[in-house]
C-alpha cells in the first residue's frame, strides 16, 4: 500500500505545485507528454525494467520517482510496527501522506500549498474523533498554538531584522501537525526541526560555501543592456504607480544562495516524534527528555 500510495505522491509532487488536477490526465511522460500504460505505471519496478528512461523519448526518468515510492512504503510499514491496528494508525498514514509531499514541493518550488496544508489541518483533527473528545480538544489546540507560534517568530523576524525570516507556509504547517500531533510534542519538533536544520546547514556551507541552492550565473558582457540614445523619458506614469511597484517588488521573496527551505526539517521532526518519540524519551538526558514528554 505505501508503494501504491507513494506512486499517486509523485502525480501530487508534480502537479499541485502547477495547479494541475491530480486525477486527469493520466500519469504521464513530463517531457513528451507519452501516456503510461498500466505495466509502465508499477511502482520501482516499472522504473528499473525501463531502465530509468522513458519508452516513448527515451529521456531519464528521475530517481526521484522510485525514492518517493520506497520512502512512503517505509513510512508506512513503520507506522504500521508504531501503532499496529488502532485508530492511531490511520491518522499517522494519513500524516504521511501529507508530508512527504510538503516536504518535497518545498524542496524545489519554496512552497507549501494551501491545498494540501489547510484540509490537513481538518483531517488531522477529525481523525482524532476515534481517540476520544480529549484528543479532539489536544488536536484543535495543537493546530492553533501550532499556527501562533510561527505566527509570532514569523512577526518578530520581520520586526528584528527587516525582512521574512520564516515562510508564510511554515505556520500552516506547524498546525497541521499540531492537529496530527496535538500541542504535547510541538515543543520537541521545534526543537529537532531547528537543530537538524541548523546542523546540516552549517555543514553544507563548510563543504560547498552555500546551504541553499546554486546562485543564478551572472550575466555576461553580450546580455548586459545597451545605454538608451536619444533624450531622457518623460515620467508620466506619476510617482505614486512607482511607489507601489517598488513595495510590491520588496514582498516578492526570494531564497538567498545561503537559504534552504525549514518545511522539510518541520516534517522530519513531525516523524521522528511520532515514530521515536518514546525511544527519544528514553535515550536523552535530562533535561532534554522533557521535551518528549507529549510524544506517545
């Protein structure tokens, strides 16, 4: 089932971010647009048997297909071994369902859609239901103090250093596990998402000098725009229109060569408290363990 359900990810991956429909067409070649046949369509197995490569055009087929596949397939035999045939068990499939593809939209597009994180916030709370009333009022709380802790560092960030320290998405998400979760162990997954993330960021900038991606090539001396002749324009347009465009221009972020997207490590925590929360518990120091008091 984690197979299966890791194949329809990968349709999510690609085409929530673009605003596609996730059920039509059916899944396809990216690049020539062929459409699979059902032998062409099993998960990992239809990829090593057409050797990574489309039948049609023959270009690559990304290896990130099959890892999607097999990670989701491993996130679900892991829930099924943490929680066995409760009630818990589906709302832990259900968390990474929503996850996994959180965290890779967020990888390559700096995005968490609404899409996925509002109806997660909703389905994390109804699928409390089962567990009794008083997981249904930790859900709700876990999502609203989810979204104002964010909300704050979000506010604070932009007080202190003039700019976005956080991504407006970033909110949604802390709910939406905090509705998976309740409000327990969110302490504990802002704690390991910021570490990890501190951690292998700092490692990415020894090895390679940048955390985040490849800066764009600056542009050579043929892209560079020739000096206008003629006389000067005449400014019609008025300063105001000019105002607005440059304050629109300043909300328009974009990622530094230094930045790396924190929706990924909020979800790797997200999982890490729910798989190992009582492991983690065990295992770290006072006063360390406290923080995974919450995690079951």
């Amino acid at each position: 089932m984690g197979l299966l359900f890791g194949s329809f990810l990968n349709v999510v991956i690609a085409r929530v971010p673009a605003g596609e429909s996730i059920v039509h067409p059916r899944s396809r070649c990216p690049r020539c647009g062929h459409q699979l046949a059902w032998y062409e369509n099993i998960p990992v197995l239809s990829w090593l048997a057409l050797r990574a490569r489309c039948s049609s055009c023959g270009l690559p087929i990304s290896w990130r297909y099959p890892l999607i596949e097999l990670l989701t397939a491993l996130l679900f035999l892991a829930c099924q071994r943490r929680f066995g045939w409760t009630p818990e068990l589906v709302a832990a499939l259900v968390l990474v369902l929503l996850l996994v593809p959180l965290s890779f939209i967020d990888l390559e597009h700096w995005i968490l859609p609404h899409e996925l994180t509002w109806p997660g916030i909703a389905a994390g709370v109804v699928l409390s239901w089962p567990m009794g009333w008083g997981r249904v009022q930790d859900a709700i709380i876990g999502a609203v103090v989810g979204f104002l802790v964010f909300w704050g560092m979000e506010w604070l960030g932009e007080k202190i250093f003039k700019k976005e320290a956080l991504g407006a998405g970033d909110k949604d998400l802390l709910a939406l596990i905090g509705a998976f979760l309740t409000w327990k162990p969110l302490l504990a997954v802002i704690f390991l998402s910021s570490l990890q993330g501190a951690v292998v960021g700092s490692l990415l900038l020894l090895v390679r000098g940048r955390a985040g991606p490849a800066p764009d090539p600056e542009p050579g001396p043929e892209s560079t725009p020739a000096p206008p002749v003629g006389p000067e324009p005449v400014d019609t347009g008025g300063e105001e229109k000019k105002a607005e465009d440059e304050e629109e221009e300043e909300d328009d972020w974009e990622p530094g060569p230094t930045s790396i997207p924190f929706g990924p490590w909020l979800s790797l925590a997200a999982l890490e408290v729910m798989l190992l929360g009582p492991l983690l518990r065990e295992v770290l120091p006072v006063p360390l363990d406290m923080l995974f008091a919450g995690a079951r």
